[in-house]
C-alpha cells in the first residue's frame, strides 16, 4: 500500500480532538484513532483502548499523548506506549501522512 488511504480531510479533524476510522475502511482488527495534537501533528492509534473498550478518538489529546475519556489511562502519539494508568498494555501505533491536506492512513506500518 505505498500511497496509503485517505481518511479524511485535515480539517475534519481539529487540533485536541480525534476521529475514528472504521476498520471496514483500515482492513486492520481494531478502528484506527486520527489524532491531532495541539501543535498540528496528526498520529493514529488503534481506537480502542487497551484497558476497557473506550474510543480514544474520543479522548483528550495533548502534550504528546491521548487520554482515553473512560479512566483516563494516557498514550503516547508517537509510538502507542502507555503513559498512564490504568492501562497497563500499549496500544498498536500506524504511519499517518499529511498530503495536499488529506490525511493517508498507511495500516500495520510502523510511524
């Protein structure tokens, strides 16, 4: 899949907030969180969390990471790392790329 999915245009999704893909979409097990932090940056994560079954594109995103919106268990960006509890278990990190404003899922690869 060299030139990804598109999966929505930038602008859908503001900077704080998330928006969940479906996986029908992804092909991946899980749907897969866009994510835009306060600086612009745009990241994706598997959506559900690792602790219950929360939407992190319903999240708070912030200073690098997700706080899922049910126990506030936090994620990093970047990679998936769990950077809060209760969450004890990572979550799965994808490449996401901004182009001509459209935002390209790349599933099942590596940020």
């Amino acid at each position: 899949m060299t030139d990804g999915i598109r999966v929505a245009a930038l602008d859908d999704v503001a900077e704080g907030e998330g928006l969940a893909i479906s996986k029908d979409v992804t092909g991946t097990e899980d749907n897969i969180a866009i994510l835009r932090d306060e600086d612009g940056g745009v990241w994706a994560l598997n959506d559900t969390c690792t602790h219950e079954t929360a939407s992190l594109a319903d999240g708070w995103v912030e200073n690098g990471h997700v706080e899922c919106p049910l126990h506030a268990s936090r994620f990093c960006l970047k990679n998936g790392a769990v950077e809060g509890l209760p969450a004890t278990k990572d979550t799965v990190a994808h490449r996401v790329e901004v182009r001509d404003g459209d935002v390209y899922l790349y599933p099942n690869e590596q940020p």
